[in-house]
C-alpha cells in the first residue's frame, strides 16, 4: 500500500531522541560535568592559535568548554590545568591562552547579555520604570524580574512583592535576581537614563522572552561566582544605602545614587 504524500507512518507526538539530547549537552573540560550547552561557554582557537571566548558558539572548528565559575578557571590558568585541558580538547592544536582570559570571559558573557536585553526591548519585551513594572508585576505580566547590583533595597522589596502577588506566590519569598551589573551598565546596554530594575513581559503561558534573557543572565550569574552564598548572590543585598528622592527618567549614577523609590 502507498503512502500518500506528507502522510506519516509513525506517531505524530515528537519524543525526542537519545542523539538530540546529546547534541544539546556538553562536558566541562575542567570539571568534567555534563551541562547544557547554553549553560556554559564555549572557547575557540582563533586563526593565530590565540585562545577567545565564543559565547554565541558560532566560531567554526573544534570548541571546548567551560562551566565552572571565574575564580576557579583563574586558579585553573595559574596552576596550569586549563592548558593541559585544552591540549587535550584540541587535540594537542597550538594554542596561546591570554593572562587575561577569564576577564575576556565576563567581557564577553555582559555583551552578550546586553546585546540580548537590546534586543528583546526592540521587540518590546522589556518593561522599564518602577511604576510600570509594578503595575505589570501586580497583574501577573512580568516573567522575569531584574535588578541592577546598586539598587536599593527598598525598590527591590516594594518590586518584588508586587512580582509575588500577580504570580500568586506571596509568602513564598521569591525574589527578582540582582545583577552583577550596576545601574550605569544597564543604561548603556538598554540606550535608556539611569536602569534600575527591569522586567521582562511575559504570563505562565508564554515564558519565551524570559527565558531567552534568563539564559543570559544565569550564565554570567554563574561565571561571575554571583550565584554562591556569601559571594554576591541574584538575592544577596548588594548595598546598605536607603533610597533617596529620585527619578527613573534621571541621569545615570554611582553606587548609593537615587533609586525610583523613596524611603517614608
């Protein structure tokens, strides 16, 4: 019997396959553990044998990869370890590994990430001013909540308790993530003044935008060591300062300078 064009023979439920799941991992060369491959970065050899960071993963050729935090990839650089790694993934290549690769890392992993908030607010996925996100947040249209490392205290509470409520989570204690990116580093990446906190839109039913930014974020969270107790965490306070009269439309400012909130 024939089988009429376009027509499937097996199943039309998609199960995915051992290979596919295989080809979306990738091994640490450091720590030898198994991750997803948006979860690490990839290192390429450039045509001169220099060492650079490829966190698009488009480089052409054989790639290596990392998931382990900066501190212990500069440890790994001093004592030697990354190199014998990298002979090894690279089958023994002539390769230069820069002093300052894991400084090129972060570099590249904050690009990344400013690139992807540029994007997603070209597309207006991206929520902007304190009054704004917290009217979107109490209605349950913010997917993901960001704040900037020199924000206040006092705007992130009120923010994420506005997030807590339109998710239907109060007392549950969850928290937008904190930056390892100060407010000045926000602006220059969105072209806006002074970007304290920032969501991106989004409901339970369509999490797209947020996780393409989440993957960004944690990423450079996690290479940053921002993700570990004590050292700087997405809940961790990263600053004492009370919040001072102020404005989201105003100029960008060092640490301690006006938040959109005031203190009562």
């Amino acid at each position: 019997m024939r089988t009429p064009p376009n027509e499937r023979l097996t199943s039309d439920i998609a199960r995915p396959s051992p290979s596919a799941k295989a080809e979306s991992e990738r091994r640490c060369i450091l720590s030898g553990e198994t991750s997803a491959r948006d979860r690490l970065v990839r290192l390429a050899i450039a045509p001169d044998g220099l060492v650079l960071p490829d966190v698009a993963a488009k480089a052409p050729g054989r790639g290596a990869w990392i998931g382990v935090h900066r501190e212990a990839l500069e440890e790994a650089l001093a004592d030697g370890h990354l190199k014998k790694a990298l002979m090894r993934a690279f089958k023994g290549a002539p390769l230069t590994i820069p002093e300052d690769l894991p400084a090129r890392i972060e570099a590249a992993l904050t690009r990344h990430l400013g690139d992807r908030l540029g994007l997603e607010l070209r597309s207006g996925n991206i929520v902007l001013g304190s009054a704004r996100i917290e009217e979107q947040a109490r209605q349950g249209r913010i997917a993901v909540l960001l704040h900037a490392r020199d924000s206040s205290p006092d705007g992130r509470r009120k923010l994420d308790q506005a997030w807590r409520v339109g998710n239907d989570a109060e007392g549950s204690g969850q928290q937008g993530k904190v930056l390892p990116l100060d407010r000045h580093a926000l602006s220059v990446a969105l072209g806006r003044d002074n970007v304290v906190h920032l969501g991106v839109a989004g409901h339970p039913g369509d999490m797209r935008a947020g996780t393409r930014v989440l993957q960004a974020v944690d990423r450079l969270v996690h290479f940053a060591g921002a993700d570990r107790a004590g050292t700087g965490g997405t809940n961790a306070t990263q600053d004492d300062g009370r919040d001072l009269p102020g404005n989201a439309e105003g100029p960008a400012g060092p640490i301690g300078a006006s938040d959109e909130y005031v203190k009562d």
